[in-house]
C-alpha cells in the first residue's frame, strides 16, 4: 500500500513533544510510513541521538528512496511491510534486530489507518500491533476526521477532503468515536484525540486553521 508523501499538519509537534515530556526506556520508534519532510528519525535524534528508527512501507519506490534516504544513518532503517499486516511487519529480521519488542517502544501510525475502509478491519490491525508490544509502549496517530454536518465550514472541509482524498490512495473519513475506538485497550494521553494542530501546540495560535487542519486529528496512547 502506498500512502500519500504530504505531511499531516502538527506532525512534528506531535512526535517532538510527546518524546521531550514522556521518555520510553527504550528509544526506539516504529514508523509505518515513509521518511520525509521534516523526518520522525530527525525529530526523535534531536531529542535522543540514540533513537533507533524503523519505517516500513510495501511500496517497492518508497522503500529504495527511504533506503537511499537512510544508508548513512546507522540509527534509522527502512523494511518492506503491509499495514494491515502487523505480525509480519514486526516480524521482520531488521525489525528484530534493532527493535527489543519486549520492552516499550513507540509505534507511529501517521496518516495511514484512515487508508483501511472497514472499521473493523482497522481496529483488527492496531489491535495487531498493541498485542504485540510492551506493556508501556506509546502509540501515535494521525486520521481524517469526518465533520459534523452542522458545521460551521462544513463544505469547506468537504472540499479539503475531495481535494486531499484525489491527489492520495483514497482514505475513509471518521468520527471522533470511531477514531477513538481503534485504540480500545489503549489508554489516551494528555490532551486525548485532537486537531493535530491542539496537539502541544508549541505557542499562540496566530491564525486561523485551515480546512485541511480541521480536518486531521491526532492523539498517542499507552499500552497498560
């Protein structure tokens, strides 16, 4: 499956603060989306240059530019993987090489799960990965909101959607509940499933948010 290379707004805010304010014992990240602007590796480095960080994609161009991307770097690799297939993807000889699944770690869902239509077919996969995972470890993720039809930019955010959803793979919109749900088991974090951009803004807001940044939400959960 090959997912869309834009950034989901307060991508970085949402990686960068949640490793600043709750340190894992083990700094390691599981990444299941391509390295790009403003990369997860990057971030996680400028917090601990000890990171270790894997991506995984099943796309065969995705996986030689991240690896080009990445062969200089001997903290951050690249694996061939499915989403919707979490044994294999954590399965994989790098994967367990660098990744001591044993003890927690952070895995990174970002702009990827809203690519999977049947809603329980989506939570059957993190699901998959939280079983598989330490007590302790941090789940991060990123998925399309759909808007209240009441709402105040209601078309507007429709045509973000139209716009967003032509340009990529497709995606499924969802409810805040629906969201929520795919991370049943999992306990949210401060402050729970938000706008990306609510998510430890770093400042003020100085503007308004865009349709497209109403429309992305973002949250990290534990796994007792």
């Amino acid at each position: 499956m090959h997912w869309p290379r834009e950034e989901p707004p307060g991508k970085t805010t949402l990686e960068e603060t949640h490793q600043t304010r709750t340190r894992s014992p083990q700094p390691t990240i599981f990444q299941v989306e391509v390295p790009t602007a403003e990369n997860t590796h990057e971030v996680a480095h400028s917090v601990n240059p000890d990171a270790v960080v894997v991506y995984a994609d099943n796309d065969p161009a995705v996986i030689a530019h991240g690896r080009v991307l990445l062969e200089d770097n001997d903290h951050s690799f690249f694996v061939p993987g499915d989403l919707t297939e979490p044994e294999e993807s954590l399965a994989n000889p790098v994967v367990t090489a660098h990744l001591d699944l044993e003890r927690p770690i952070a895995l990174l869902q970002c702009l990827t799960v809203h690519h999977i239509p049947d809603l329980d077919h989506a939570r059957r996969v993190i699901a998959g990965y939280a079983e598989r995972l330490a007590s302790g470890s941090f789940v991060g993720m990123t998925h399309a909101q759909r808007p209240d039809a009441d709402s105040e930019h209601y078309t507007e955010l429709m045509q973000a959607y139209d716009k967003f959803k032509q340009a990529s793979a497709g995606f499924t919109l969802r409810s805040r509940d629906e969201i929520a749900s795919l991370l049943d088991g999992l306990e949210l974090v401060p402050p729970g499933l938000v706008i990306t951009e609510d998510w430890w803004p770093e400042g003020p807001r100085h503007r308004p948010l865009s349709p497209m940044e109403q429309l992305m939400v973002a949250c990290v959960a534990r796994k007792p």
